[in-house]
C-alpha cells in the first residue's frame, strides 16, 4: 500500500449551510472517515484553520495561497490506496465533494537517503 495526499479545497462553508444540512453533511464525515478506518486506509488528516501566510525566498505574503479556479485548501487527509487509481476512487466518496469542493490526490513519495 502507498500512502496519498488529499488536499480538500474550497467548498461551502458552514455559515452558508442550514443546521440540517451541517448535521447532515457531518454524518456524511461521520461514515466516510468510519469506513476509511475500518478498511485501514486512513492515517491522518485535520481541518486546517483561516489565515496563515505563504514564505518564499522574496517576501512573507499574508495568506496562504488561494487559486480562484481551485479554491483554499481548508483540510487534508493522508490514506492508504494501492494505486492512485484507487486513492481517486476513494477522494471521490469523500462529502466534500458534495459540498461543491475538490481534492487533489498525490502520492506521498519516500524520502531519499542523505
């Protein structure tokens, strides 16, 4: 098994959503990341909080960078998959999607000898 990324961008956020359609979509969270763990293939992941800054070599900007085609990212997940193929499979059962988010699934590679 390979380890993947999955980076949720954009995205309603709660303040735009009813209470039912919050408590819906956190049940929604509630049997993905269950089934995700019962099936071994999740190792870790958190929502990330606003703001931040973005550090280059020329300057500290404010934010972290946010794309108007792809949104924030407001969150991600590390799972296990045997493929990227199969990481795809498993980012599009995720609730953000139907939240009108997008993931963006990359494999996480090993680390070479120094």
């Amino acid at each position: 098994m390979k380890e993947y990324l999955l980076l949720l961008r954009a995205g309603k956020p709660a303040s735009t959503k009813t209470e039912a359609e919050n408590k819906a979509e956190l049940q929604a969270w509630g049997s993905f990341m269950g089934n995700l763990q019962k099936n071994g293939q999740i190792t870790g992941g958190l929502p990330l909080v606003s703001g931040g800054k973005t550090v280059s070599a020329a300057k500290i900007s404010g934010e972290p960078v946010n794309s108007p085609k792809e949104g924030i990212i407001g969150g991600y997940l590390i799972i296990k998959a045997k493929s990227l193929e199969e990481a795809v499979e498993i980012a599009k059962a995720c609730p953000h999607i139907e939240n009108e988010g997008n993931i963006e699934v990359r494999e996480i590679g090993v680390m070479p000898a120094m």
